[in-house]
C-alpha cells in the first residue's frame, strides 16, 4: 500500500514512529558507537625534540621502553571512568609519561575500547621513540620522556580539511569564527549549569546559509586536561585561526595538537550527548500527546451556549445561488456597500426570509485573487466560534463570493480582514506575554519581567538568553523558529554571544506599526475600527 493510501491518522502514527526509531538509533550511536577507529594522524618525531634526552640508540628499547609498555597497557582502564588519564613511570632517564583522553562526548566503554586500539596502533608504529602522538576522531593518546611542556609541542599543528567547498564563504567564516569564540570560551570557562559535563570540551552549532541543505555548521574543541585554562585558551585561539589560512571556503576541517583539537563540519558528526537524545524524545512525545488532544478537543462540536471561547468546531458551509445574492444585495449597489479592501468589496444584503448578511465579493483586479479566497474558505468554513463571524455559505458561480452573518455592532474589519485575522483577536488577552517580552526587550527591560520573588539574585546573561530564544520561537515565518535541536543547544550555552539572529516582531503583534509595550496592554492596544495595533 502506498502512502497516500494510509490515512492521515495512521500517516502520522507512521510518521511519529518513524521519528522515534530513529531517535533510538541516535541512542544506540552515542552509546555503543562502534570501536573500528582508524588513526587520523601520528606523529613519531626523529630525532626527538628538545628537550628530551637522547640516550644512545641501544637502550632505546631497554627499560624506558618497558615502562612506556606497561603504561600504555594500565591507561585505557585508568582513562574510561572519566574519559581522561595522565599517568608516569620509571626512574631517571628512563621514566616514561603517558596521557590518552577521549572526546567529551563519548562513552566510558566507547573510550576504552578507542584508546585500546590506540595503544596497539602506536606500538605498531613508534615502538623506537621516545616520543610520539597519535590522533583519532574520538581519543588522543601520546607518551614521551618528559612531562614538560615543549616549544615542538605548543607550535605542533596538523590541518585536515573536507574538500567540498561551502555556498557561502563569506557568510560560512563569519559563521564559524563566531561559534568558535562561544565554543572555546565554555571549554575553557566551563558552564556551572552542567557540572556533569566534561571539562576542557565543547560542542555546538550555528547557521551560516538558510537556503542550502548543508547549511549548518557543527562544531568541536576539546583541550588536554592537564593543561590549564591559559593554555587552553591560547591552544584553541591558535587552532581556530589556523583552519581559515590553510582552508578557506572548504565545508570544514580538523586541526590536530597535543594541546587542544578543533573539528568543523557541516554533517552531523558528533554523538548526541545521552542528555540532549532524552530531551529530543521527551519533545517527540509531548508533540504527539498535544497534538492528539488538541485534535480530540477540536472535534467536539459545542453547545451554542458554549462560554468556552478556546473551544472551536468544525462546520461545512452551504453551496448559494449567485441570483439570489443579487437580489439580496440589490445587485450589488453602492448604497448597499459597506466598504471595501485588497480583497474586494463587502456588501450588505437581506436573504428573502430576512436574514441579514454580508457579502464578500472578490475584485476582478484583486491583488489577493482566488488563491487568497480559497485559503479563507479552507479556514473559514471549518471553523465555528463565539466571536468569529461565522460564514454562511460560498458561491462560486461567475463570481467569487463569502457569504457571513451580519452583525451590524462588528466593526468592519471582521469582514476586510479576512478570517485569519479574526482568528487572533479571539482570546486577545491570550497573547498579552508576548508583546509585553517584545516590548521590553526592545527597551532593554527584559529583567522588569523577572519574578521578584527571586530578589534580583540571578545572571542577567541567562535571563536574556531565555526571553530572546522564546521570542525566536514565535518569530511569524515559522522558518525563522529554532528546531528543537537548536533550542537545546542554545538553552546549554547560557550566553547570548553566539552569533544567532536578533528577533524581529513576533508572530501577533500586528497592525500600523505602533510599538507594543506592557504599558498600552491590554486596554490601550485597540484601534477605534477594532484592529489591534
């Protein structure tokens, strides 16, 4: 059976289960990823640099070689729990210093299992030097004779780059310079909200072309742990300069250290922390429960006497002759005009049992044309409440024409406006919080809407980071609303530094371009034709 077969109930059950199976496998990915991990880069430099002893060759693989051995066997078991070891052995020269650290986001087993490939790969491959590093995507591990930080190590940079290039290069190294900064300064800063989270570690995304299906770019930093938070700091302000010199224009890139790793990309190639999959589920689910009960309310048909103004029902309008809304409207004559928009024009009219109407009647010269009163019909006939107008019938013969009750104590609007607009003014008060956050974060008020219970104890970073992401989410082009992912992201970050757009004017606040403010609301918010402004 095809898709368009189903019916649209068992389309969105399909849908809904679709989506959840594949938010288990993002589970299954991030917890029990697999362990084949080929090296991305080694390093085995000969001589060794300074400054590390250089022992006659013959002894090279001796006791320091041992000592490197069992090192290397101990630091998988010693780096899993938290995902970072740094451990010694030995004495003298021939003492041997070990360090392996896996990426923040993957898992104690994951990390062990990386770093046991690791081990076997750097023995396979440097098992004479009495230094070398290797890099994977998902774990670093290094050993040398010195515990020292060294000149080698600190200039030491490797830059791999993906060989696609971006739609945008302006706009993708605008994009990428400004979710690096967010991104280094909460590794090296760290979050106090997460204290869970891996230090030294960042991930996060940002939108550089709207129009491109690649045009998101995910992001990564991660420091050595036993650096401190300068040199954190300076790693990744190095690396993070590095990648545009040796790249530009590419769809992202790794530059490898012994200090730090970056990594840009424009596909998802971070594992969703288990966190952030539970949350998406939790999103998945209450989605599905609102919108079944909100389809189960919306077919309740009420009561005339209804005082439930959220409740609305379903109706079909009735098909009218065209003669007779001539008649009624006495053909259409200007005495029977009650005024006209860029729809066209509403005319009163008396049916012949008496029964007052009012008739739209679509402009040949329309700027809205059919395809604007066919939306409104859609809306219109299926909707039935106590303070919309409701339509009576349709005609579509030679001429376009809605036909509503007439209520000669509406204001115009009701019947030039369309029912769309009708729509919003229903429960008004409703939407009173959202022009009074517009209006005070214009103003730079946002903290005036802080419960005061709190007593002026809380950053005010984390306040305006909450009202600018829930006024995005309401934006009135629902493809400049964050997906659920984006909120996620942007509620972890506790910053505003981030390089997302401002909010424009939310989605209801409309009308001749008078600011909205908690002060006009809601008794000042209302034209003398009845519009809201």
């Amino acid at each position: 059976m095809s898709s368009s077969a189903l019916p649209s109930g068992r389309r969105r059950n399909g849908l809904f289960l679709l989506g959840m199976a594949i938010t288990a496998n993002l589970c299954t990915v991030a917890t029990f990823a697999a362990t084949t991990n080929p090296f991305t880069w080694l390093d085995c430099p000969s001589p060794p640099p300074s400054p590390s002893p250089s022992p006659p060759a013959s002894s090279i693989n001796s006791a320091f070689q041992s000592n490197v051995f069992a090192l290397l066997d101990a630091l998988p078991n010693a780096a899993a729990p938290t995902g970072f070891a740094s451990l010694s052995g030995g004495e003298g020269t021939d003492r041997a210093f070990v360090r392996g650290i896996c990426r923040g986001d993957s898992a104690p087993d994951d990390c062990a299992a990386y770093l046991q490939s690791a081990v076997l790969d750097i023995n396979g491959h440097c098992n004479t030097n009495r230094r070398a590093a290797i890099w994977y995507d998902k774990c670093f591990l290094s050993y040398a004779d010195t515990n020292a930080s060294t000149a080698y190590e600190d200039a030491f940079r490797q830059e791999l780059y993906n060989y696609r290039n971006v739609s945008d290069k302006v706009a993708f190294e605008k994009t990428y310079y400004a979710l690096m900064s967010r991104l280094s300064a909460r590794a090296v800063n760290g979050t106090r909200e997460s204290p869970l989270a891996a230090p030294m570690f960042a991930t996060g995304q940002a939108v550089y072309d709207r129009n491109v299906p690649n045009g998101t770019i995910y992001g990564l930093v991660q420091c050595m742990r036993d650096r401190t938070a300068a040199e954190c700091d300076k790693c990744l302000r190095e690396s993070v300069q590095q990648l545009p010199r040796c790249c530009y224009g590419h769809q992202g890139g790794v530059v490898l250290g012994y200090n730090c790793y970056k990594k840009t990309d424009v596909a998802l190639a971070i594992a969703l922390p288990v966190g952030t999959v539970v949350v998406a589920v939790a999103i998945l689910v209450s989605i599905f429960l609102f919108k079944r009960k909100r389809k189960a309310n919306q077919e309740k048909t009420l009561p005339d006497n209804s005082t439930k103004e959220e409740d609305i029902s379903y109706v079909e309008p009735e098909q009218l002759n065209l003669l007779a809304l001539r008649t009624a409207t006495n053909n259409f004559s200007e005495a029977n005009k009650l005024g006209e928009g860029g729809f066209g024009e509403v005319f009163k009219g008396i049916l012949q049992d008496g029964e007052e109407i009012a008739v739209k009647r679509l402009s040949k010269h329309s700027s809205q044309g059919f395809h604007e009163l066919k939306n409104e019909l859609v809306l219109a006939a299926k909707l039935k409440h106590r303070n919309l107008v409701q339509l009576l019938g349709v005609c579509l013969q030679e001429e376009k024409l809605l036909v509503y009750e007439y209520l000669p104590n509406r204001s115009l609007d009701t019947f030039l406006f369309g029912v769309d607009a009708a729509i919003r003014r229903v429960n008004k008060e409703s939407f009173a919080p959202t022009y009074i956050a517009w209006g005070k974060w214009r103003t730079g008020l946002t903290t005036d809407m802080v419960d005061p219970s709190l007593g002026g104890r809380y950053p005010e970073g984390e306040i305006l980071n909450c009202v600018e992401l829930g006024l995005l989410c309401v934006q009135e082009n629902p493809a400049d609303r964050p997906d659920a992912s984006a909120v996620v992201l942007m509620l972890s970050s506790h910053s505003t530094t981030d390089d997302r757009r401002a909010p424009s004017r939310p989605a209801f606040v409309f009308g001749t371009g008078h600011s909205c403010t908690s002060d006009s609301l809601p008794s000042g918010a209302w034209s003398t034709d009845g519009a809201l402004i």
